[in-house]
C-alpha cells in the first residue's frame, strides 16, 4: 500500500499520464534454479551487501581454497597470494579428508608453504565468496532423496526438501530484480512502483501504444502487431511486453502475469486484500519476546471495535540483510582513492574480472580496459600513474595529447563483470577498444592472444 501511494504522489502532477497496474507470478521457481548460474549470482549479490566480514580464520580459508580449487582458479580469482602452495608436485595434490580434517594444525598444513600475502578485508571477503561458491555448488549437485523406497541423487534444479534451496532462490531473485528494472527501463517504458515479496511481483508502470514490441534491445512500434492489438485491452499489451522482458532473463525464472481486465469486475485480487479482508486500515508494529506488543495492541483494537489489523515486523535476519529492502539503491564504497565510487561512475568496483571503461569529461574520449583484479585496484593504479606523471600512464598522455598537460575531469565505469571466464573479458575488451577506445594506444587494438588447446592421443 506504501508503494502504491508513493506512485500516487509521484503521478499527482502529472494527470494525463496513463498507468497501468498489474501483477506478477513466478511459476516453479525452485525446480527450475540453474545451479551454477544461481550459486554465481548468489556469491556476487553476497559480495556486494553490506555484510560485514569479522572474525575469519584467513590461514585456514586459504587452505580450504587451495585444497578445493586449481591454482589457475586461484589466480583467475585474484586471491592466490594469500593461500599456500604446494611444497612440492610431486604425486596427487593433498586431498579434503588428508588435508583439512587432519586435527594438528602442523598436519594439516605439513604439505604446504605459508602464503606469500596476508589479506586485507576486501581480499578476505572475496576468499569468503569463492568458499561460499565451493560450498553452495558442492551442496546443491549432490542431494539425494528417497523415493519408493530407493536413494537417488538428484539431476538438476534446486535441491528438493532443503532449506538452503529457498534461501539461495530469494537471494538469487533479488538480482533478478536488478536486471528486470534496468531492462524496463532501459526499454523507456515508465516504472512508478515495482514491488515483490518471495515470487509474488506488483508493479505501476506507464502504457505503451498499440503495436510496441521489443527488437534488440529496444522497443518499436510495429505495424502489424498495432493492428493485432487492436483487439486487446491496453493492460493485456502493457503485461504481456513485461513478461516477455521478464522472461528473457533467464530460463530459471518465468512469469505468469495478471492484470484488471482478466477479471469481470476489473480488479487485482492480489491488490484488494484490505477490501476483502474488511479492514480499514494496517498498522506494523516493531517484533517483542513472545509477541506481547501485538498481542497488546490486538486486544486494545477489539475492544474499541476498530477495522485495524496489527501486523509485527520481522527481526533482521541475514538473509534479509542480503536482500535489502530496496536491493537497488545505489551506493559507493566511500574511499578516497576509489577511481569509480569518487568520480560517480557505475558498476562494482569490488568485483573481479571486469571490463571497464575511462571517459574524459572535457571531450568524451574514452580508454577501454579489463582486468582480472577489481575495478578498485586497476583504477588506483591508473590515479597513481597519472598523479605521478607515470610516462606510461594512459590519463596523463591523453592530458598532453589532447589538453595542453591541463588533466581533465575522468570519470571511471565498470562496464562488465566476467568472473571466472577470462577469455570473454579478454574478447569483449578488444571489441570495445576497436569500436569506443579512443584514448587507448593502436598498439593495444588486436593484442588478445587467444588460447590454444592440443587434442594428444
């Protein structure tokens, strides 16, 4: 109800806007989970929330990860230095059962030398995440359950009967969200209120005309879809566009929408509960041992014969802490000597294997980039080399080249996050340097030397 009102309020001043209201359902959500996908976007929305990270055996972290991943994924994920390494590789790697559950720490730690680094908390959080990716994946390919009397091990989709299965599809719907949003409206199509609780979605969005259909990536008017659509009402248009943006996304999550005219009286039974129901109004109240205040307050609204529901808000839970109430608020990591978050640029600067890109303000040229570490680290290089007149320094020759040596305003964006595939971050870089990398040199168009791989019999 809060967030209808907000759209009201935002829509007062503006009478001759037409909306349209609807609603949203998505249809076998836990069955359907990709789970290396979902495990991917679970470890990038964890590494992104506000969680703090304390109190973390780093030692023993970094065994578990050398244990369980290769060294290139070590490296890929730029967390190699702060775990150790093999001693010698000579015979089979040290294994889970002979390594890490060994009781002596000088047992479990015999067949290794110490890491060459100690991480800071941005690096821990980032070990933290590869475990959590190790751990979730490891979990979610290898349930099995009891059927007629016969163990099995399930094939696919989120673990039938498992708690966790829920707890990574919420987390895993908020990015959904995400991309849902900037999807819509990067179509131009007016989004007012868009609102979810677990797989239920309500939304207040702006009409589109008769004939709009979407083609890469944009929405056009079709002449003859605008003469199909003749025939339907403007909300059937309006839903069924959000659904097939919806949709798109990803296989794992599809939508059924609703909207006024498939009903015959014209309304959203999922937005007329307070009718319904027969109350005149809601009040949340903050949660208390055993529920007394509701408790107190249910007794108080039954004696004065008042249509008020008392509903008691949850405590803070980790999980909603991932969620957050609005998973799409912008927000900056607040140091310094961050290229992207001072400069107001976009994207996660904490995130590895990224693509980026660097964009003077004064004439809108741009330097194209990718790097296996954050956008954090490569940026502060780029400012160090450019405050010390580096003489390879990219910022600082455009300066002289283009600005009589007067440094400009840059700004700093993350431009794509690629994680674990090094080759696709490597090819979209050079892609973006031939067709937007005006500050880049020539001698970097071209230079992704690709992998080559041997069949040996």
């Amino acid at each position: 109800m809060a967030g209808i009102k907000k759209a009201n309020d935002e829509l007062r001043n503006n009478v001759d806007s037409e909306v349209i209201v609807g609603s949203a359902d998505v249809k076998a959500l836990y069955p359907s989970l990709d789970v290396d996908f979902t495990v991917d976007k679970v470890c990038e929305v964890f590494y992104g929330s506000e969680v703090r990270v304390e109190g973390v055996n780093v030692e023993e972290l970094g065994l578990y990860l050398s244990v369980s991943l290769k060294e290139d994924d070590l490296m890929e994920a730029g967390i190699a230095p702060y775990c150790p390494t093999r001693k010698s590789n000579r015979g089979r790697p040290p294994s889970i059962t002979g390594s890490v559950l060994e009781e002596k720490k000088e047992k479990r730690f015999m067949s290794w030398k110490p890491a060459s680094e100690q991480p800071d908390e941005v690096a821990t959080r980032r070990m933290l995440t590869e475990a959590l990716r190790v751990v979730l994946t490891f979990i979610m390919k290898n349930h099995v359950y009891k059927f007629d009397g016969t163990v099995r091990k399930q094939a696919k989709g989120g673990a039938i009967g498992l708690e966790l299965t829920g707890v990574l599809a919420q987390i895993f719907i908020v990015w959904w969200d995400r991309e849902f949003t900037a999807r819509v409206e990067r179509l131009g199509i007016p989004l007012y209120m868009y609102k979810r609780y677990v797989d239920d979605i309500n939304v207040i969005v702006g009409a589109v005309e008769p004939g709009a259909k979407i083609a890469g990536g944009m929405l056009t008017i079709d002449e003859e879809s605008k003469a199909q659509d003749s025939h339907r009402s403007k909300d059937e248009m309006c839903m069924e566009l959000l659904k097939e943006v919806g949709n798109g996304i990803h296989k794992s999550i599809q939508i059924e929408v609703d909207y006024p005219s498939r009903h015959e009286d014209n309304l959203m039974p999922i937005l007329d509960l307070k009718v319904k129901c027969n109350y005149s109004s809601v009040i949340f109240v903050p949660a208390t041992p055993e529920s007394s205040l509701k408790r107190s307050l249910d007794e108080d609204v039954k004696k004065s014969g008042l249509r008020i529901r008392i509903v008691e808000k949850s405590g803070m839970s980790v999980k909603r802490v991932l969620q957050r109430s609005d998973p799409f608020k912008e927000k900056t990591c607040e140091r310094e000597c961050c290229f992207v978050c001072r400069t107001g640029g976009r994207g996660p600067c904490d995130s590895f294997g990224v693509t980026y890109e660097i964009k003077c303000q004064t004439c809108e040229q741009k330097y194209v980039g990718e790097t296996a570490r954050s956008a954090f680290t490569r940026g502060k290089e780029h400012l160090d080399g450019m405050d010390r007149d580096v003489s390879q320094s990219v910022l600082r020759r455009h300066a002289n080249d283009c600005h009589n040596g007067v440094i400009p305003d840059y700004v700093m964006n993350v431009t794509g996050v690629y994680h674990g595939d090094a080759m696709l971050r490597q090819i979209t870089e050079s892609i973006k340097i031939r067709r937007e990398g005006s500050i880049n040199n020539k001698t970097e168009w071209n230079s992704i030397t690709l992998p080559q791989a041997a069949i040996v019999k």
